[in-house]
C-alpha cells in the first residue's frame, strides 16, 4: 500500500490478490504479467506499461492511468470506475464485462483492433460491447442487428445460427460491433475501419454490397438504424398530406 514501485520492471511476474492501493507504478513495466484480482485503487501507474498483462477482476478505482499502454491486455471483469485513462492505449485489449463508469478517457485508444475466435460459427468482436457502451454513455446508445435467419446466403447454404449486433451513440456514431456467423472474422474488419475513422452508421448503409454473401447483414443491420424514423407516425403524417396535395 502507497509504495513507490516507479520504473519497476515486472515483467511476467504472477501476483494474485496483490494489493497496489495508492502505489506509485509511474512507468512502471508490467508486460504479459499476471495480476489476477489486484486492487490498484487510487494507485498511479501513468506511463505505465501494462501491454498484454493479464488483469482479471484487477480494481482500477480512481486510478490514475494517463498515457498508460494496456494493448493487448486481459482486462476481463476489471474496474475503473471513475479512473482516468487519458491518452490511454486499450488497443487489442479484452475488456469483456469490464466497468467503464464515468470514465475519463480523452484521447483514450480504444480497442478499434478487431478480434475474433475460431468457433463453429466464428465469433468477432471490435470496439465497444453493449454493456461497456451503457457504462459509457448510459441509455442514449442505441443498439441495431441482423439475424442471418434472414441472410438468402446463410439460407442456401443452411447456416443460419448467427447474429450481427451494432452499437452506436446517439448521433449514428459506430461504437461497437460483435457478429457471430461464419467468416465472421473477414467480416469485422469493416466495422474496425468504421470505428478507426470515426464513420456514422449511415457510411454502411450506403454502402453496396455483394448478393448473395454473408457479410450483407453489415449492410442490413446499418439499415435498420433508419427503421424506427422511416415508419414512425410524424413519418406516416407527411406522408398522408403528401397523398392529398394535387399532382
């Protein structure tokens, strides 16, 4: 507790339950370490190097994180809550179920680096998760997808268990993207350069796409993002007075 751990290389070192509570880690060198149910509480750890480290169920509360590198870390079930994670490097981070509320995070890299796991079907994931997005921007998110039940490729060719699942802020900005589907992983790349460049959703939907192929959900998952505003009764109202103008 409080110690002064600066420049400290622990590098590959396997501490469970270690308690930091206040610690100074300030570029520190914990890379590909595993510090499974840590508690780095109001420890400073700016600079720090944290890449591919192992942190599961590690405690970040009100941690002070500016410009630290967790690329390609295991943060599942972390929290950091209230911590600050400017100019912080999440790239390739595993952040599944981890706590991001009130977050700072200006400049922050997030994890715009896809991912994805060879299963029957695949499973790619790529920014943000619905749940880290609620923490983040709470109930102003809005989440869109397209079930391949739907898909005439995975019809044909009888592989419909799947989904494609969109998550985007309030403005159409895409935030996140998780598909579950065959060849899911050629398919995710999209929607990490969508997230990498800042794109709104309209970007996909414009966009055209190959007939028959699985990756024609992208498209109709970003569709249904106007579904809501295309058949809602102010839509149906001007429609009506459209009717009855004279031609």
């Amino acid at each position: 507790k409080d110690a002064n751990l600066t420049e400290t290389d622990l590098s590959g070192a396997e501490v469970k339950q270690g308690l930091f509570v206040g610690a100074n880690l300030t570029q520190a060198r914990l890379t590909n370490a595993t510090l499974s149910q840590a508690i780095l509480q109001d420890a400073n750890l700016a600079g720090a190097n944290l890449a591919g480290a192992e942190l599961t169920q590690a405690n970040f509360k009100k941690a002070s994180c500016p410009g630290t590198s967790f690329s390609g870390a295991e943060l599942t079930y972390a929290d950091f809550s209230h911590a600050d994670l400017t100019e912080a490097d999440l790239g390739g981070a595993t952040l599944f179920r981890a706590v991001l509320h009130q977050v700072q995070d200006e400049g922050a890299s997030f994890t715009d680096r896809p991912s994805a796991l060879e299963t029957d079907p695949e499973l790619a994931q790529v920014g943000m998760t619905e749940a880290m997005a609620r923490d983040k921007h709470g109930d102003s998110i809005k989440v869109i997808g397209w079930k391949l039940a739907e898909n005439d490729r995975a019809i044909a060719e009888k592989r419909t268990d799947g989904m494609i699942k969109v998550i985007t802020d309030k403005k159409g900005r895409i935030l996140g993207a998780s598909i579950v589907a065959p060849q899911a992983g050629e398919m995710i790349g999209l929607w990490g350069l969508a997230i990498s460049e800042k794109l709104k959703i309209g970007a996909i939907a414009n966009m055209i796409a190959p007939y028959p192929t699985f990756g024609e959900i992208s498209k109709r998952a970003a569709g249904s993002y106007y579904t809501a505003s295309l058949f809602s009764d102010k839509t149906r109202f001007l429609t009506s007075l459209l009717r009855k103008l004279p031609l």
